[in-house]
C-alpha cells in the first residue's frame, strides 16, 4: 500500500477526532455553523458570497448558514456602503462570544486529549497539516489566468 494511501486512511479516521472536537462547540452552533460564523468573525465585513468562497460552498449553502447565525443572533446583517443594494456581515457581540466559548472548549478538549504529548509534537503535528492544508488548496484553488494562458 502505497504511503499516500495510508494516509488517505488516517484522515478517514482523522474524522472522528473533528468530530469530538467539535462535540464540545456550542451544540447550536454545529460545526458548519461555528466554521462559517469564525469566516465572519475573522474577515468581517464580507458579504455571503465572500463565506461562500472561504468555505468552499455553494452559495445557498452558505445563504442557509448566514440566516441560521442571523436569526439566533450571532451574526449582524448591515448595508454595503459601496453597493446600497448589499449587505455586508459581521459576528455580533453575543456571536464573538459563543464562538470564543466555542473555541476555548475544543482546545481544551483537544489539550486534554494531547496530555501525553510534548509541545513539540504538538507544534510538529500542527505544521504538518497546515502544511497539507495547504498543498490541498493549491491543489484545488481554480486556475489563475496565467495558467489558462499556459
């Protein structure tokens, strides 16, 4: 079995170590919800669109998302002064607040679980899937017209 292939494997399995992360976020904001609520917060002001792309989703997914976060009052609808006929998004303060509890309880979680490990390892294992994060990416960003001129 080729090395990329046992890899593919552990990321299968991977999946439920996200999961009981994830399991310690506010239950009303699900992961979807916490993901596309930390795209908010993280590059406020955007626009659904902008969510869309970050999360890489369609655009009614991320319309549902949006109005979920919206209607429980996480997210702030306001009007794009450049395009009167947008709207523009950003965590409310009760949003920054359940997503910071959010966060600070996976960390935990996952501080608990890495109890055996050292700092090192941790930071090691860190960049390393940063570093597949971003192969990925690359891997399955839409073409630049540079290489549709190639």
């Amino acid at each position: 079995m080729p090395p990329s292939e046992d890899l593919v494997i552990a990321l299968y399995r991977l999946g439920l170590v996200r999961r009981a992360i994830e399991r310690h976020a506010l239950t009303e904001l699900g992961s979807q919800g916490f993901t596309a609520l930390a795209v908010i917060q993280r590059h406020a002001p955007v626009r659904v669109s902008d969510v869309a792309e970050q999360l890489s989703v369609t655009l009614p997914v991320a319309s549902r998302q949006v109005a979920a976060l919206v209607l429980a009052g996480y997210v702030e609808r306001e009007t794009d002064p450049d395009d009167g006929r947008a709207q523009r998004l950003r965590a409310s303060e009760s949003g920054t607040r359940a997503l910071h509890d959010s966060h600070r309880r996976m960390v935990e979680t996952a501080t608990e679980a890495l109890a055996g490990w050292s700092d090192t390892e941790i930071a090691a294992l860190a960049a390393q899937l940063e570093r597949l994060r971003e192969d990925f990416a690359a891997l399955t960003a839409p073409a630049t017209r540079q290489d549709d001129a190639a």
